[in-house]
C-alpha cells in the first residue's frame, strides 16, 4: 500500500465518481479504478458500491474515509512542521550567556529580534559564565554562548578550517566576533576619581576590590594580584562573588571598586561610573560561539541576527 492508494481512495470517496476524482487528481480514470480496486483487493473488502453513473462508500468505506481525513491532517502538519524546522522556523535553541552579556546592547537586540521573527522556534536562555559554557558546548547541552575571552584565548585558538567529522573533538569552535574590549574600573558617581577620564592602575592603591574570580575575561584572582604588584601594591580584596551583576551591585552599595570589561555598546547602571586603566594591557573578545560542524537551522537564524547587528 502506497500513500496514493489513499489519496486516490479519499478523492473518490468525497466526488462519489472515479471520473470526477481523476481530474481532480490530474490522471486518467482508468488509474483511480485500478488502484482502488488494488486497495479493495489488499484490504480483502470492498470499500465502493460501482452503480450506474456514480460510485457510493460500503459501511467499510464509511468506516475509513474520516480516520483517513485525520491521518492525512496529521500527515500534513507533520511535513509543514518538518519543513519550519529545516528552515529553522521552528524546533528548539539552547544559548548560553554570562551575566555581563546582559549589559550589552548586542544581546538584548539579538534575542528581542530572534523571538519576534521566530515565535514557533523554543528559545532556552541557560545562564553560565564562560567557562561553564565551554564544558556545556563540549557535553551538548547548549547550542551556542554568548562568551567572553581574556588575553588567554587557547580555547577560542582551537578553531578548526575543516568540518568535524562525527565523533572526533568536540571543544573546536566556530563563532561570531562581537567586538574587542579591555578591562577597566568600575566606580560610584560619587568616588574621588569618578571625574577623571581615565586613571593608573596605581591610583586604585588604597581601594577595596570586589572581583569575580572565575571569570575568564576580566582578571580573577592570580591576574588582579600580578597586575597590582606590577603597579607596587598588594591589591585589597573584600568580596568574591559569581558573576558581574552582583559585582555591580555590591560597587553600587559602597561595597568596593570592580575590575570589569569595558566598551562599546556596554551600559552599565546609571549610578556607575565606567574608566578606562591607562596603563593596563588586558585585551578581551567577546563572540558567539558553537562547535564547528554542528550548526543545526535554528542555530544558522540566530548566527544570521547576530552577525547582522554585529556588522
């Protein structure tokens, strides 16, 4: 049984003529008699009484037409979905994004754009700092991330120029670069050196710093502490927390300064005040990154949106 018995079955069943269904279905009327009476036979019952001028559906007829009238509904939908999914219009994306992501303009425009272009595609934000990204990336958790690099860039270096082949090593990346950036501190309106336009990493000599130590884009730890001995200080930690936002938050509250990512189109909180390190040498990447060789259609409009903003 092939899907055209039961196309040539239900034209039939609905003109109530072999004739009328065949130049509904653009073939000769010989070709729906043969094959209905192909189904009739394989079924082992006769699904149409043949009178004079008209055909008319037996009780086995009448049984079948409406459960075929369902399956070929069903059928439809399931091939109208498969092509939204080829055509990534619909199915399922994972992004992953750090809580300095949300300060840039770049995220919120992709996103905002994405669900309005793409309603039927479900959109699954998971926050992770870049780090817990790589690993996501690397176990398939996630589609793609929103990530940001310090001067340390081996894992983004593992870009590869071929496709991967199954099986073979899943940290290779392919991205989006967003755009560059650097490290700088960030403030109270209301600090002595809010006012200037930029500062020496010496002036910060005396402050209280608030750090993300596992972040790999702006200095953790071990960075702060060799960049602030270079300066001639030891630097005065007083707080780790696990991501930006709450750094920002505690600098807001009069808790310290922070040491963050800075450029163009970051925007950060209006009671912040945001300054270049003039002589401090700590470059940044941020990208939207995937495994190379594993883009599925969904994941191609999203790269499409943010390679567009991005420019």
């Amino acid at each position: 049984m092939e899907l055209r018995h039961l196309r040539y079955f239900k034209a039939a069943a609905e003109e109530e003529h072999f004739g009328r269904a065949a130049e509904r279905l653009h073939v000769t009327r010989p070709a729906v008699s043969q094959l209905i009476a192909d189904l009739e036979s394989e079924l082992g019952t006769q699904l149409f009484e043949r009178l004079a001028h008209r055909v008319r559906l037996t009780e086995a007829g009448k049984a079948l037409l409406p459960r075929l009238d369902a399956l070929m509904n069903d059928l439809h939908d399931a091939l109208a979905m498969t092509k939204r999914v080829g055509e990534g219009k619909s199915g399922a994306l994972t992004i992953g994004y750090g809580s300095l992501t949300l300060l840039h303009s770049l995220f919120r425009g992709a996103i905002k754009r994405f669900r309005e272009e793409f309603p039927d595609v479900t959109l699954s934000l998971v926050e992770q700092v870049t780090i817990d990204q790589q690993k996501a990336l690397e176990d398939g958790k996630i589609h793609a991330g929103f990530m940001h690099f310090g001067p340390n860039k081996a894992f983004l270096r593992k870009r590869r120029t071929t496709p991967l082949v199954s099986g073979q090593d899943r940290t290779a990346l392919d991205w989006v670069n967003i755009q560059a950036g650097k490290v700088g501190v960030v403030m109270l309106n209301e600090h002595p050196l809010a006012k200037k336009r930029s500062v020496k990493l010496a002036e910060l000599a005396n402050e209280r710093f608030v750090v993300v130590p596992r972040g790999i884009s702006s200095p953790g730890h071990g960075a702060i502490l060799d960049l602030c001995r270079k300066a001639g200080f030891e630097p005065r930690i007083v707080q780790e927390v696990s991501t930006t936002v709450s750094q920002l938050n505690l600098v807001s509250v009069g808790m310290g300064i922070g040491l963050s990512i800075i450029g163009k189109n970051f925007m950060y909180p209006p009671d912040l005040t945001v300054l270049p390190i003039s002589d401090m040498n700590y470059p940044t990447t941020f990208v939207f990154a995937w495994v190379k060789g594993e883009r599925t259609p969904a994941l191609d409009r999203m790269i499409e949106i943010v390679e567009s903003i991005a420019g």
